[in-house]
C-alpha cells in the first residue's frame, strides 16, 4: 500500500481523539476498561497493518490522546472518571494505555509480516 505522507498521522490523531471521547463522553464517563483496551489494541494492530512506515508512532500518537485528557480535566479541576483523580493514577492510566498500545503495534506488524510472506 502506499505511504500517504501525513494522511497517516492525520488519521491517528482522529483514532485517538475518538478513542479518548469514547472513554471520557459514553455513558456519561462510565464505561468499562475493557472497551478502551479493546478500541486501543484495535486501532493500534489495524493501523500498523495497515501504514508501512513509522507504525510505532503512529501507535504512539493514538495512544498519547487518553492520558492527555486526562491530565488537561484533572489541571482544569474538572471531574473525571479516573478514581481516585490524581497524578499518580493518571501515570498508572498513561503507562498501562502505552503498553497496551505497544501490544496492538506489535499485533499488527505480526499480521503484516505473515501477510507479506503469504
């Protein structure tokens, strides 16, 4: 498939923005983990299936979007779903969402690479 230039990244900050809405917004905040790990390890293998190069950023970017949030509510003084709303559960959220991230990027560079040798 062919390198779309900054196509790419354009699409990882939507997949992120919407993954992060999706944990934030639905259901009022309250929404299993599960979903977002779920939405995180899809979104990450299908992009690194799907971009040729620099896949690991890409996953890096979708990824950076749910720790974000969180961060930018909890400086705000906004309420949020984390519990309890401090720096250091946003870490435990931001280190965990990344090596979830990092499963899916490594997921779909497996599926690439079979698809490839098929």
């Amino acid at each position: 498939m062919k390198d779309n230039g900054k196509l790419k990244y354009v699409a990882a900050v939507i997949i992120g923005l919407i993954i992060s809405a999706v944990d934030n917004y639905a259901f009022g905040g309250e929404i299993t983990p599960m979903v977002i790990i779920l939405l995180l390890l899809l979104a990450t293998s299908g992009m690194s299936v799907i971009v040729n190069t620099k896949a690991y950023l890409i996953s890096i970017i979708i990824w950076f979007f749910l720790p974000a949030v969180h961060l930018i509510k909890h400086l705000c003084g906004l309420p949020d779903s984390i519990q309890p709303n401090t720096y250091r559960s946003i870490l435990y959220l931001a280190l965990f969402t990344f090596v979830i991230s990092q499963i899916g990027f490594l997921i779909g560079r497996g599926i690439r690479k079979t698809l490839k040798n098929n």
